[in-house]
C-alpha cells in the first residue's frame, strides 16, 4: 500500500476493515494528519514503514507511531511493541490473529485506549506496567486466553465499559488499584475464573451497572 506524495490528510476509519490489504504500507512524508482507526482490522498487511523525513510520524517495529506523544496508531502482524511506547491507540491490535502470546508492555506504556487489544487471541498472563494511568473501552475485552491474576497498577485512574468483558479465562486474583476512581459498566462482566476476595479501594468514586456481573469466583 503506497500512498501519493500528495497526501497530507487521512481521516477517521479512511481504510477501516480492508482485510484484503497485504504486503507493506508506506507513510509518505507529506502527511501530517492521521485520524483514529484508519487501518483498524487491516490486519495482513506484513509491514509499516514512515517516511523519516515525516515531521508527525515514525515507524519502529512494524508500528505506525506519533512523535509527539509516541502512541501507536496501527500495528500489523508483525509489530512488536517498542520499549519506549507512552501509549496504544483505539484499536490498534484489535483482533490480530497473529498475536497469539501476550505482548510484553514497555515500563514507560500510560495509556491502552479503547479496543486496543479487543478480540485478540493471545494466551497467558497480561501483566500491566506500573506507569499505566488508563484502560480504555474494550481495552482487553474477548481475550478469553488471558489466565493467572490480574493486577490494576497503582497509577490507574479510570477502567473503562467493558474492559475486560468476557475473559473468563483469568483464574486467579483480581487486585484493584490505590488510585482507581471510575470502572466502567461491564467493565469485568463474565470474568468468571477470578478467585479469592474482591476488594474495591476507598479511591473509587463511581461503579458502573453490572461492573461484576457474572464474576461468580469470587468467595471474599
């Protein structure tokens, strides 16, 4: 995929879902606007490369990155998240059907944003960095291979609806931060394999409706 000299502007979901897209994509200087989820679910496309004279962007790892903030925008299936990513972005791994291990997050990683990792089939422990502020919409939810316990840093401030809906694989404990004031609705819905006792911090200001519906393993 080689886009014009000529670019200068991609809007929101320009290429959302053209799973047909294959081989390379290629960010030509020009562009200095990439809106959201432009190449959400154009999950064949082998790799991502940003022109170096770009002003905006960069590529590292097969990812499609700002500069200003260093947040992933797309991935493709063969990224691999770099160790100093500060954020990644609305759907950027959303189901990615290569990504079958859990990905190491990098220690400097504030934001997982809204579907970042939605669907993906990865298996095995998700372990959150301790610089994590944030935890999007449907940041983790349908990500049945995830196991073990789970533990929400310190940081985190906000868990949004439906984070982590339907990951009942988890079967061990879930341990909520010091700093959390907001879960979001269905934010742990059909997390069924948790154990242990539930403690909700005296941080937490709001809880949304059935935040932990269906989470019948817990038994404290």
């Amino acid at each position: 995929v080689v886009l014009p000299s000529s670019l200068q502007t991609i809007e929101n979901r320009a290429f959302w879902n053209c799973t047909g897209l294959t081989g390379t994509l290629y960010i030509p200087a020009s562009v200095d606007s990439i809106g959201q989820c432009v190449f959400s679910y154009c999950n064949d496309l082998d790799a991502i490369i940003v022109d170096p004279d770009n002003p905006k962007y960069y590529s590292e790892n097969n990812a499609l990155i700002t500069k200003n903030d260093k947040t992933i925008l797309t991935a493709c299936k063969n990224t691999v998240i770099p160790d100093d990513i500060r954020g990644i972005g609305s759907y950027a791994f959303a189901s990615m059907s290569t990504l079958t291990e859990v990905p190491e997050l990098p220690l400097t990683l504030r934001i997982i944003d809204d579907h970042a990792f939605y669907a993906c089939p990865f298996i095995g422990n998700l372990v959150l960095p301790d610089s994590l502020e944030f935890i999007g919409e449907c940041a983790f939810s349908f990500c049945h291979g995830l196991n073990g316990s789970l533990a929400i840093p310190d940081a985190v401030t906000q868990i949004g609806d439906y984070a982590f809906l339907e990951c009942e694989g988890f079967d061990g404990t879930l341990t909520l931060g010091k700093s959390l004031t907001s879960i979001g609705n269905m934010a742990f819905t059909w997390c069924s394999g948790f154990t242990g006792s539930l403690i909700i911090p005296n941080s937490v200001r709001t809880m949304g409706y059935s935040a932990f519906s269906r989470c019948s393993g817990f038994n404290g």
